[in-house]
C-alpha cells in the first residue's frame, strides 16, 4: 500500500486510526507521556562504537522504529519486505561473516513463522544473531489470532543454546541490547508495544542475563513477572499493600537461562509464588518456574496468563481486562492464591 506509514498504525499516532485507538491504553497515560520506541535509537548508538552492528527488518521499519537506525547507518541496514524466513536466515549468514544482526519483526512472525530458522540457522550453529520480536502476547488486539504471540516464549524456551529475555520497558530494552553485544550464541528478545510504562526510571547498570531484578521486597507471597507485566504487577504490588498483603515483585527479564536461585529463594521467603505473563499460562514464564519448583519443598504456587485458547480480537486493555492481566485483576488473582482460591 503506497505511502502507508505503519507507524501510524501500531504505535497509534495517526489522526486516521483514531477509531482503533483507546484513551486507556496505558492506564491512561497521554501517548506523549510514554517512551518512546527506542530501538532503533539504542542501535544507532551503539552502531556509532561498534561497526559489527546491522539492522534488519521486514517491512516494518517505522512500526518498530529501525528506520531511525536507517537514517544514521543506511549502509548497515537490510529491509527484507514481508519475507521474515529469509531476513532470519540472511542474518545468520552476516553473523557467520562476524557481523552481530538484529532482525526485528512481529514477535508472531519471526518466533512463529521463523522458528524454523531461528533452531537451525541461528541457535544451532551458535551464531550471534538478535532476533527481536515486538508488539507481542495480544497488544495487537484488532488484529486477531494470526498477529498475536502468546506462544512464542514457550517455542523459543525449548530450542537448544537460545537464551530467550523480555524487555519491561524502553530503559530495560537499552540494558538488554548493551548486553547483548558480545553475548556468546543466538537470542530472542521480547518487546511490547514499544511505548511501554516506565518501570526503570534509569537504565539498570547492573543488568545481567540469568539474573533476575528484585524490584520491590515482600513476604506474604511473590510475584515473578516478565516484559509487559512488570508495570501491572508492581502496581498491584501497590494495591494489596493498602489491604496489609506485602508482595514481592521480580522481574525475570530472562527466562533462559532461568535464575533458579530467585525462585527458590521466593519459596523459601514467602512460602508463595504467583507468575504472571502476557502469554499462555503453557509453556512460558509460569512453566519455567514450575520446573525449578518441582521436586522441593512444598510452595504455594499458581500461573497466571492467557488460558490455553486463542484470544478474541478487541482493544488491548480490554483484552488485558478480560484475562485480569491488569493491576487490579492481578492483584484479585493473588488476593485468591493466598486465600486458597
């Protein structure tokens, strides 16, 4: 479609889509308020010290904002057009060549188009290569089943030497592309919608992969979160405090490797573990956490995502809504837990 800006559609800028758009998309926070997409601004920068970085996307250089890497590094990057497959392959090869690529796309059509692609080509032979998927989980709400991903950390989990981390927020997606230079071996990055509330008011300077961040102390029960959620859960954190419940928030930015030691170390404080994902309840955050805890000590634990359906199409805070993955129904979901619910 000639002269389509998609930006305007999946960040919601656009005077056309304002039918699609909804005043509470982040608790009703003034789009201007938010952060920005960062993505292809942290890239640029780290571009400007490192000349192994490319960019590679798939016709969607503006609804992830790649192109402000094309306009500072247009030599370094590769629009592939609506051919996720061969933009993961191709970037296996410029890895091969010691490149370090990021091929960014719908986290529907590169983990789950491209899973394929990302076993053999990237993660088995151990190739550096960034596969970033955003706008995933239902924050594409209207755009139904064929753009949503609440699969694809269950499918990434299970490929062998892929590390597998979910950015929170803009600063969080800072900290994990820093890291992520000289990381040894191929890797899924998680995104959201991009303009994601803020949960790091700075770039966490301590940030590491397999290390989970203690983002708030507690001791009646903890919440283990990732990417999307953590602004929720800290929220609800907030609420049941007001009722006298003290919760743990824990961000598992990175679901593997998996911080085993945090996990265990949440049973043993709190005696009560609630995970919460943007993703079906099978194969994700919620799985991962129950393997540690299968085996020990007894534990209070519960899952909590999408049920192992598809969702509907709608507005994503009414989605989010729906299966109480907003603050107030992950706060009613631990209320539950700690009553035997």
């Amino acid at each position: 479609m000639s002269g389509q800006d998609q930006s305007d559609i999946f960040t919601g800028t656009s005077s056309a889509t304002t039918e699609l758009k909804d005043a509470l998309s982040v608790k009703g926070t003034p789009a201007a308020a938010l952060p920005a997409f960062v993505l292809g601004e942290e890239l640029a920068d780290l571009a400007d010290r490192d000349p192994r970085i490319a960019v590679l996307t798939a016709d969607l250089a503006s609804a992830n904002r790649t192109v402000d890497f094309k306009a500072r590094h247009p030599e370094r990057f590769f629009d592939f057009g609506i051919a996720e497959k061969n933009m993961i392959t191709a970037a296996a090869g410029m890895a091969a060549s010691g490149l370090v690529p990021f091929a960014a796309t719908f986290a529907s059509f590169c983990a789950l188009l491209g899973a394929e692609q990302i076993r053999t080509d990237c993660a088995y032979p151990k190739m550096p290569v960034r596969v970033v998927g955003h706008h995933s989980g239902i924050s594409m709400g209207f755009y139904g089943s064929s753009h949503h991903a609440s699969e694809d950390l269950g499918m990434m989990r299970t490929i062998a030497d892929l590390t597998v981390v979910c950015a929170a927020d803009a600063n969080a997606l800072r900290a994990v592309l820093r890291a992520s230079i000289d990381y040894p071996g191929a890797m899924y990055i998680r995104l959201g919608r991009g303009r994601d509330p803020e949960v790091y008011p700075e770039v966490p300077a301590d940030f590491a992969f397999g290390r989970a961040i203690r983002l708030r102390e507690g001791s009646d029960l903890t919440i283990i979160t990732t990417g999307t959620e953590v602004r929720p859960a800290l929220d609800a954190a907030a609420a049941l405090a007001a009722d006298g419940i003290s919760a743990r928030i824990v961000d598992m930015h990175t679901l593997k490797p998996l911080d085993k030691a945090e996990v265990l170390a949440a049973a043993a404080d709190t005696g009560a573990i609630l995970t919460v994902e943007e993703h079906n309840v099978i194969g994700g955050l919620g799985s991962a956490v129950a393997e540690v805890l299968a085996g020990g000590p007894p534990v209070t634990f519960a899952r909590h995502g999408i049920p192992d359906t598809f969702a509907p199409v709608g507005p994503p805070p009414a989605l989010y809504a729906h299966y109480r993955l907003d603050a107030p129904g992950i706060a009613g979901v631990a209320r539950e837990l700690l009553q035997g619910g």
